[in-house]
C-alpha cells in the first residue's frame, strides 16, 4: 500500500490511467462471464 501511494503522488496522471485500465478490463472479464454464463442458460 504504501509503496503504491509512493508511486501514485510523484505521477497521478499514470496511476489514473492504470486505475481506469484495471476497471475497464474488470468490467469486460465480467461481461464476457455474464454472455457466456446466459448462453448456458438459454441452451
């Protein structure tokens, strides 16, 4: 944690951008979960 916050203070603009990228690549990991799950379902 603390190391992070080292990293995030000197360079916020990166720590954002990464921070944006982890979401964007969650929500994407769940959806395909989400189709693949209702596609089951419907068979």
């Amino acid at each position: 944690m603390l190391v992070l916050l080292i990293w995030v203070i000197p360079n916020p603009a990166a720590a954002g951008a990464a921070v944006g990228n982890a979401f964007q690549a969650m929500i994407i990991f769940f959806r395909s979960i989400g189709t693949a799950a209702s596609a089951l379902i419907v068979l």
